[in-house]
C-alpha cells in the first residue's frame, strides 16, 4: 500500500465520525445539473424524451420541494433533466460492465426513466418491458431515506452513448416532506470495490470477557469475477490517536465466495476508530470503510433495590389509574405502597397500582421495595386533578423500526421485552403503534363498520386483547391517527369520525394518540393559525368525552409554532420539527434548535423532537443498527434528557445488545429528563463548536451538557462562575455515575467529537 493513500485515510477517519465509506480510485464520474425541470401531475407523456419540457419550472435536486415553494405538494410530480453520457466513461474504466446511475434519495417513490424507457423503481432496477402501473405505492416500507443506485449494462439499448440522455423521474410523495433531495447525482462505471461487501455496519460489536468482538464477512457479490488483495483492520484510539490494533490478511474471493473475520478489541472507556480497508490487486483499487466502537459507561444495575423513575404522576379525577413502580435490583421483589389515595390499590408481587381516585388532592406516597439484599424507600406525588403527563412520556413506537410493517406481534414482543430487558424498571412505560393498523385507504375492503367504528387492518386481530396484555404488565397503550381522511402512511384516519375513534380507543384501553397532521393539509384552508388548530380542538374534545385519560400528542412537525398554543388545544406534547432519521446531520440539527420552544415546555406539556434512533431502526421490514456513531448517541440521549423530551424508542427491542442498553437505564440520566421541574434546558455558551447547555433541577442544583459538535475532539474548560456558581461545587459525572471532586472557578473536561460530557453541579 502506498504511504500517501494511507496517511489519505487515516486523516478522513480524524475528521469523520459516522461510518462511512471511501472509494479511492477516482475514474471519470459525470455529475448531474443541481437544476432539473419539474411539474406537480401525473402524466405518462412525460417519460417520452421529445416531451417538450420548456415551460417547466427548474428546481434543485439537493433539497426537498417544500423548501421551493411546493408547501402542500403531497402526491405525483415528474422531474426531467438532460445529461450527456461520453463512450469515454467505458474505455477508461477498468471493468467494462455496467453503467451506474446514482440519484440519491428520494421522498417517498420513484418510478426512474432514461429515454422513455423504465429502468429503476424504489431502488431495484427493473427491465424496460415492466408494466407501468401505481403498484410501485404500494411498498410495504417507505422509502424516503433509501439511496437510489441503479445499474444498467453497458450494451443496454436504453442508454445512448456518446448523445444526449433524457431522464425523467415519476415521484410520488405520500405526506411531510417530498422530492429527490440529497443533490450529487452522478453517472459512472460500476468499480470492481463495488462487488466487494464487507458487513462491518450490520453487525455490532458484542461484549465479551474484557473485550469487544464482532464477527466480520467480507464477501464477493459479483456472479463472475474473482476479487483478490490485501484487507487491512487498523484501530486508533479517538482521543489520541494512537495505534491500539492492525492486522492484515492475503483474501482471494471466487465468484460469490465470503471470508469470515474474528475481530476483537480491548474494552475501553472512550471509542476507537476502526478502518476496514481493502487493497484490490489487479486494478489497484481500494476501498475502505471506517467506524467507531461503543463503549459502556453506565455502571452494571445492583442487585439491591432501587426505585427509579419519576417522583410525581397525575392522572384526572375518576379515571382509571395504572401505575408501575419503576424498581430495579434482584426478583422476587416485595412492594409497599403507604398513603395511597382512596380507590388505588398495590399489587405486592408486580408493583402496579390501579384504581380510580374520586378526590381531587395531592398525596405523597411512600414506596418501599424489598428483596433479599435490602430495601429502598422513595416518595412518589401522586396529584389528582386535571393534569397528566407531569414528566415527559417515556415508551417505545413502532415507527422508526417497523414502519408500515408494524403487526400486533411485534407490539406485543415490544411490551415483553420492555419487561424481559428490565426497561420497565427504570421507567419505560409506553408501547406505542404508530401508522399501518388501520385499512388502506384505497383498498377495496370496508374501513369502518355500518356504525362508523374505524375496522382495524389483518394484522392486528384484536386491539382490546393487545391492551388488555400490555396493561396486565403495567405498561400503558398508545396509538396513531391523523385528522385528515388518511394517515401519513395512506391509511384509513378520522376525518369527521373524531368522537366514534376516541370511543373505539377507550373501549381497547388506549392511553396515548398520536394525531398527525398530514392528509388534513386537503381539508385546511391554509396554514393560518385558527386552521393549524381547529383538528386538535376537535380530537381534544373527543378524547375529553371518554372515561380515559388519554395522552395527547400533535404531530404537525411544528407549523405555526405549535409550542405557543400546543397547551391550548389540550395538547400534552407536540413535535416540534420534521421527521428524524438516524444520521449525525438529522439528530444535530434537530437536537440543537430546541432553543426558541424552552420556554414553553414544563409539567403536562412537552416540545417533542421526535423519537429516539438508537438500536436497530429502519422504517420498514428491514432493519439496520442505528448508523450514529457511540459519541453520537451519548448526545442524543444527554441532550434529549436534558431537553425533558419525550423519550419514545423507535427500535427492535428484541435486538437490545449491551451497548444501547446502557444508554437507556442510566438512571441518572434519565432523571435529568424526568425531573419534576420540568425545566427544558438552554443553551448557554456556543463557542467554537462547543455549545453547553444548562437544566434547572427540582432539587436545586443544575444538569450540564458540554457538547462537542466538531469533527476533532477536544478539551474544554468550563467557567463556572458564569454558571452562577461561586462557591466550590461538587461535580458528578452523570453517565459514568461518579463524583469528580469539588471546583471552583473552572472545570476541564475532553469532549469527544460529536460527544458530550454530562454532569450535575450541585451548589454550595
Ligand atoms: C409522519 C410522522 C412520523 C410517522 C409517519 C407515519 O411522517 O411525522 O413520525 O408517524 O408520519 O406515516
């Protein structure tokens, strides 16, 4: 390997954090014009490459087309573009096979065509002679954040070599934001590295005896050549770059063939940078793939008891209480509840209180749980009255994992697991449906009975059973709809059926909705403010005519800004921005802007930055482990806590491994979020891509958040006396759980690229 091609890399993986990948060799690429032509319809004319397209609007291909004056725009438009593709592109690649032509991503579907002719749809190439129908909607999955790489071989009678190319995109945007969005759109050869996959980003690490240890496939795809050369595994430390691992093996892959790695690296307290690369020996291609190891700072659970979670709860007078004392330590575990208001009672055995409470009143109750290792005691304020939701919901939802592919068996494993993995213990709570329970809007079979009751889809054979298991573990239940007639998802929604749906919900025990604007964008006037609200007063009273407390949360990615008058359409929290997907550029730019809202936030009212993206998510079938690095994560679970954002899961719980797990029961992380205040925390210094944010705590003391958004790590030293603070204070690292001494003045900590430090000052 030549020197300079490594220093190339090492110095990429210094300043990147996500995985990522790199091609080194660079052949002839043909980029596409940023301005394309484009026109909202539906017309198939407009695939024919004499079409005359010269009245068409331009717009640009790197950005949604809500961002270019097609606010509303929720259904088909054709974009056109003309590229000119030189035989010189073939004769100078080393492999002569096939051409690539690379879109980007694409909201929501895509039917692709060159010259007239079809050749991609949602991603799969297709031949020219595929019917051209609207099946291609019908996807189980949504493919909004799908990259769009097609191939076609180089002798294809679609492509015109050496002339002008006509392509012409039919989308179809199914709600929220639409349009070809990512921009660098290019046309090249297929590479030999592109036959090479290695499955470094499907797999994670597991923990074992000291070590981290993945099991790494390198494997030829290519039907025809063999790939042979040298694969190299480097690690370095994050921090400082020293060299903690490298090895190097001679691979020789035939026709389909995979090689099978052990890799194993010590466990440490901060991440290393592990770079795959593979030097290919024919073509003096390589390649090379980069990515940081997780590492666990939450101290293992005691065996002893301890009761977690927050230490207030309301719920409405008269309405059906349920409550689990989030407790963790060693089964079997004995509770006690004293003081409990008339009309709860405590299960002994499972810690779940239920009732109903009469009187209005605030009652401190003391909680005891005990085991053969001891006992804990914590005072829990229940208040009756007409406030819940005291502290932000805590709970999984099916969409960022399943998407439209959610089915009531993977709901049910959702609540198992949140008993099995122990997350009930530390205050998880919610198990949440999102879209794809109801019938298809356009599908033939009724979607309501003669009564008007909403008929729920084949996949969910019975809601009242499903509630009724979710509730026996002391979990609550929560559900999806939209006020327009159709779901985000083209779902049947409750559109002039508001109160009949609050009364099939209370009748299968729901305790949360999730109203998304969506297809009511065809009923609004426009998005003037008594417009933006009216659906929620309406779905508010609806839900305020059952005999259910049920949570209220509005989904209408913050339009007008919905934190002003969220509390006043009886909403107890509401998203505050677009949808969040797993990537670095998404959860900063989201997690960062909280800023305007804080003040809006506090007990039974909540700005809600969208769901949680660790784990495995995906939005469809299938899966994938979150591509945010370890760092990343830790901000994502800091700021939201830290933000007293809801916390939904939006993972396969049943693939829980150690490193996530440690993310989500710290619990003096989560009591950051928790915390009766309420309080959303602000930022309080931005300083050369640091940014510290500060939370007021109920007990007086504050939570801070140094935040390190640049590409390199670094040290930073913190002035506490800006912080107010004055005397010495004593700091508690909050992840790791563990006092650093008392400060005065100043307190320096290093702060690991796209990482946090997270501590709690307590003061005097
Ligand atoms: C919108 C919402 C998402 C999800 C989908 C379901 O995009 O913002 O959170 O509920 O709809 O279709």
């Amino acid at each position: 390997m030549k020197k300079s091609v490594r220093l190339f890399i090492i110095v990429i993986c210094l300043i990147s954090t996500s995985p990522f990948k790199i091609y080194s060799q660079q052949e002839e690429t043909i980029k596409f014009p940023n301005e394309w032509k484009f026109i909202p319809g539906d017309n198939p004319e407009y695939a024919k490459p004499d079409y005359d397209d010269s009245k068409w609007k331009s717009i640009r291909v790197d950005k949604i087309w809500e961002d270019q004056g097609y606010e509303n725009l929720d259904r088909f438009a054709w974009y056109r573009v003309k590229v000119f593709i030189p035989s010189s592109l073939k004769e100078k690649a080393f492999l002569k096979d096939s051409l690539k032509i690379f879109l980007g991503k694409i909201n929501n579907f895509d039917q692709s065509y060159i010259n007239g002719k079809i050749f991609g749809i949602n991603g799969k190439n297709v031949p020219s002679d595929t019917k051209i129908d609207t099946s291609f909607l019908n996807a189980p999955t949504n493919f909004w954040d799908y990259n769009r790489r097609y191939t076609l071989s180089v002798n294809d009678p679609r492509i015109l070599w050496e002339k002008e190319n006509v392509f012409a995109i039919r989308v179809f945007d199914q709600g929220g934001q639409g349009g070809i969005y990512t921009g660098d759109q290019t046309i090249s050869m297929v590479k030999i590295s592109e036959y090479l996959s290695l499955n470094y980003d499907q797999v994670q690490f597991q923990y074992k005896n000291g070590s981290i240890k993945k099991l790494l496939v390198l494997k030829n795809t290519s039907p025809k050549l063999t790939l042979a050369g040298e694969f190299t595994i480097n690690a370095v430390s994050k921090l400082d770059g020293e060299i903690v691992s490298d090895k190097s093996y001679n691979v020789n892959l035939k026709p389909g063939a995979a090689k099978k790695i052990n890799f194993s690296l010590a466990k440490q307290d901060h991440s290393n940078i592990v770079t795959y690369k593979f030097d290919f020996t024919k073509s003096k291609e390589s390649i090379s793939f980069s990515e940081e190891t997780p590492y666990i700072l939450t101290p293992p659970v005691s065996l002893k008891p301890q009761i977690n979670g927050a230490r207030i709860y309301g719920e409405r007078t008269g309405k059906p209480f349920l409550y689990l004392i989030a407790a963790s330590g060693a089964r079997p575990m004995k509770f006690q509840a004293e003081n409990l208001p008339e009309g709860l009672s405590l299960n002994k055995n499972s810690g779940i209180i239920t009732g109903r409470v009469n009187q209005k009143g605030e009652y401190s109750v003391k909680l005891t749980a005990g085991n053969k290792y001891g006992k804990a005691q914590s005072y829990l304020k229940i208040i009756i009255g007409d406030q819940i939701e005291l502290t932000p919901p805590m709970g999984w939802n099916s969409w960022n994992c399943w998407g439209l592919s959610v089915d009531q068996s993977k709901v049910f494993s959702s609540a198992n697991e949140f008993i099995n993995k122990k997350l009930s213990q530390h205050g998880w709570t919610y198990i949440n449906i999102d879209d794809g329970w109801e019938v298809k809007g356009d599908s033939k079979d009724p979607k309501r009975d003669t009564n008007g009751n909403i008929i729920v889809n084949e996949k969910f054979p019975s809601m009242k059973a499903l509630g009724d298991s979710i509730h026996a573990l002391g979990l609550k239940f929560g559900i999806y709809s939209s006020p327009g007639p159709l779901t985000c998802g083209g779902y049947t929604a409750s559109y002039q059926y508001e109160l009949k749906d609050a009364e099939s919900y209370s009748s299968w025990g729901i305790d949360y909705l999730k109203y998304d604007w969506c297809s009511y964008d065809n009923i609004a006037k426009d998005h003037s403010l008594p417009e933006l609200k009216e659906p929620y007063y309406v779905m508010r009273e609806a839900l305020n005519k059952v005999d259910r407390d049920i949570v209220f949360s509005l989904c209408q990615y913050g339009m007008g800004d919905v934190w002003k008058w969220g509390a006043e359409v009886g909403g107890n929290l509401w998203r505050t921005t677009g949808d969040i997907t797993d990537t670095w550029q998404s959860l900063s730019e989201i997690g960062f802007s909280q800023v305007e809202n804080a003040k809006y936030a506090g007990p039974g009212h909540w700005n809600d930055p969208d769901m949680l993206i660790v784990g495995w998510v995906g939005w469809g079938p299938s899966l994938h482990p979150t591509r945010l690095t370890p760092d990343e994560q830790y901000t994502h679970i800091s700021l939201w806590s830290l933000l007293s954002a809801p916390l939904l899961l939006g993972c396969d719980l049943e693939r829980l491994d150690d490193f996530t797990l440690n993310l989500l029961t710290n619990d003096e992380v989560i009591a950051l979020d928790q915390d009766a205040l309420g309080k959303q925390a602000v930022p309080v210094i931005k300083r050369d891509s640091i940014q510290v944010w500060k939370k007021n705590l109920s007990d007086g003391n504050i939570a801070v958040g140094i935040f390190n958004l640049d590409s390199k790590s670094k040290k930073f030293t913190l002035d506490l006396k800006g912080l107010g603070l004055t005397k010495k204070s004593l700091i508690r690292d909050l992840w790791r759980q563990k006092n650093l001494g008392r400060f005065k003045d100043t307190f320096t900590a290093d702060v690991p690229s796209h990482g946090v430090v997270l501590i709690k000052v307590f003061k005097g």
